[in-house]
C-alpha cells in the first residue's frame, strides 16, 4: 500500500504529456495510480442516470449471483439479456421492468462485466468519442475500450490477465483492487477454461498471502496494471463504472503460442468429458468452460497453433506439412514433461479437482431458461473470422 501510494504521487497529472515519463514509469513493471488523467474526458459525467437516459436502449448482458462474502465464479452466475436502461434502473433501485425483476437488488449483485464497447455501442458511436486514452501514448479512444457496470459487491476472482498490460479509468463510484506480483505462490488453475485468463484454485487465494498491493481506485483516478500482475477487484460502492484498454507486450506473441498449445489440450478433453458433443450450448455439464469460451473442434485448434508457432519461429514455414494431433501427444508424453505433470498430480489438481460435478448436472448458467448469450469478445478490430485470427487477439477479464 504504501508503495502505491508513493506512486499516486509521483504520477499526477504533471507527466502530460511528457511520454519519456509515463514509457519510465511503466519500464518499472509496477502497478501505479494517475490523477486528473481523464477530467477533460466526457465520460468522466456518466454515472448511472446519465448512461439510462443517453443510451437506454443499447443491449447488454448482465450476469448475476446471490450476495455472498467469497468470491463467485462465472460458471455459477446467472446470465441475463438487458439493456443499459433496465440495468441502470436496476442499479438505482428503481421500477425495474423486463427480467431483471425477478432478481430484487437487495438480494442479488449485478455485473455488465466486459462489455466490449465497438460491439455494445455500434449503433450510437459517438459514445466512443467520450473515451480518449492519446494523453497515454496511444491512438485509442472507446472503440478500443471494455465498460465494467456493477453493483457492490460485483466482482473479479483473483487471477492474471495471459497478455499484455492495463489501463483502468474509474468514471464512477470505487473499486478495491488486491494486486500481487507475477512470482507470487498461487496455485494456478485452468479450470474454468478461459483462453486470456489464468486463475488461482480458490477464488481469494490472495487474502491468505501478504505482499498484497491493495488500493481503493476512486472516480477519477487510472490504474496500470503490468503484464501478468494477479489481481482480484470488488466494487465497494453501491455501484461503479470502469473502461479499460490493453496494451501489447512485446513478448505476446509467445504467451499466444502457450496459449494456443492449452486450447487444444483443454478442448480435448472437454470433448471427452462431454461424450464427444464441442459447445457448451449442447452440453450443459460441460461447468469447466467459461461463458465466453467456446470449445473449438480439433482441425481449429491446430491450425490456431500452427499460426502461432510459426509466428514465434518462422522456420517452421519450410517444412513439409503441418501440425497434426501426434505431434502434440508426441510433445507432451516426452518424459521430463510428465515428469513435471506427475508432480502436480501428486499435490492435487486445484479446483477442478474440489468442485467436480456429477456428469449431466449443470450451474444456472448453462440452463437455457436462465443464460442471457454473451457474445466472445474480442478486442481488435480489424480481426477477420477465423480460430487462427481469434486466437491472436483473445478476450481478457478485468
């Protein structure tokens, strides 16, 4: 705490728009607070009432959980289609309408959680020009933007983001953010599977670790978050309004290709747990896969590592044929390689090991009658359909 404080000092709003400064102060791979950043932003007004009455019909997504004092997981919320309007109304405790009513407020917390805003605001774009993140050194404005909308108590489980770093603006009420540094002893999880996200096996593993950077992010105020810094993040106010953007990290392209090995190891095995069916949608015990993750059929999943592979070592351009499903087995039965899996068998698998669900049960999200569809995001625009192109520009959590 008290070296975050330090920073909240250092980086006022002074460094503008001296870049060398703000280019120093991320080379350190610390997390920092700026003030006064955004002032000049329009988006710096919206609050709950400004957002119903300018984009009131705009359609989102809100997922939702009975209050608790632990964290929750995606795959056990409640998934609901809304739209700004009714959530805003919702938030403020007013005449609720649509199927929000059949969640009180004072029972329920409620998260419009990564709401990509070039999709959610396609039809009033001018919602993009109240977003300017060029004082940052970056050309990006709300298209480039994510919105986070909850109630106290809406929440991110600890974990890290898989690329890149990230720029927070808090427009609206305040959030707790925990942060620990990448080399902390949390035991990493994958289940729930999500693609940018790497979780810890309890949802508050970081409340039982000191060396915790804590913070309470007020409206106003950005936060950088370094690549790979775990954190866990909870609206303390009756509500709160955030927009964030990623920036790339010059070694991405390697995390990518990670990635893209455990995508097709995960969906593998998805596939087998779910007696062959790919989606969620078709199998609704499928809880290990998260609701904006989609389980892509084996020829995706190697031509998506082939991609990133050659991007990290072009060589592989002039062999003969590509990636086919031995060489993956082939790769990961090599001794030293099971070697290391034995040793996380022998500690237990985390999570995935202690909530196990009898084979054909499901949480509420995968019950048609209760998930609202929330579409993967993704991130850039200029990506092209495709696994290979999806997953080079992957969805990110908070």
């Amino acid at each position: 705490r008290s070296l975050l404080q330090s920073l909240v000092q250092e980086a006022s709003m002074e460094i503008f728009p001296k870049s060398a400064k703000l280019d120093e102060l991320m080379s350190r791979g610390i997390p920092f607070v700026i003030d006064g950043a955004i002032d000049a932003w329009p988006a710096r007004k919206w609050d709950a009432e400004s957002l119903r009455q300018a984009f009131g019909n705009v359609e989102t997504c809100v997922r939702l959980h009975p209050r608790s004092s632990s964290s929750i997981w995606e795959t056990d919320c409640v998934f609901v289609q809304s739209t700004v309007g009714e959530f805003c109304t919702w938030l403020i405790e007013g005449d609720v309408t649509g199927e929000l009513t059949r969640f009180p407020r004072d029972c329920f917390v409620g998260y419009a959680d990564y709401q990509e805003m070039a999709r959610v605001f396609a039809e009033v774009p001018e919602a993009f020009e109240a977003i300017d993140w060029t004082s940052f050194g970056v050309a990006r404005h709300g298209a480039h933007s994510t919105l986070w909308l909850g109630s106290e108590g809406a929440h991110t489980p600890t974990h890290h983001d898989t690329y890149g770093c990230n720029l927070v603006a808090q427009l609206h009420g305040r959030k707790r953010w925990r942060l620990h540094s990448p080399d902390t002893a949390f035991r990493s999880c994958r289940v729930p599977y999500e693609e940018s996200s790497v979780y810890t096996e309890a949802p508050d593993a970081d409340e039982s670790l000191p060396g915790a950077l804590e913070i309470e992010l007020e409206a106003g105020q950005v936060l950088y978050v370094p690549k790979h810094w775990w954190h866990h993040v909870h609206t303390t106010s009756p509500y709160a309004l955030s927009v964030n953007t990623w920036l790339d990290a010059d070694d991405d392209d390697a995390d990518r290709l990670r990635e893209a090995l455990v995508r097709t190891v995960a969906c593998g095995l998805m596939s087998y747990s779910s007696g062959g069916t790919a989606t969620s949608e078709s199998s609704p015990f499928l809880w290990w896969l998260n609701p904006t993750e989609q389980c892509w059929p084996v020829k995706d999943n190697l031509a998506a590592l082939e991609t990133a592979l050659v991007k990290v070592h072009p060589e592989r351009r002039g062999l003969a044929r590509s990636l086919a499903m031995q060489d993956i087995v082939n790769a990961l039965c090599a001794r030293q390689v099971l070697d290391k899996a034995i040793e996380k068998l022998v500690v237990g698998c985390g999570r995935g090991s202690k909530r196990q669900r009898p084979l054909g049960t499901s949480s509420h999200h995968h019950d048609p009658a209760f998930r609202g569809k929330r579409p993967a995001p993704n991130r850039d625009e200029t990506t092209v359909s495709g696994p290979p192109q999806a997953l080079l520009t992957p969805s990110k959590k908070e």
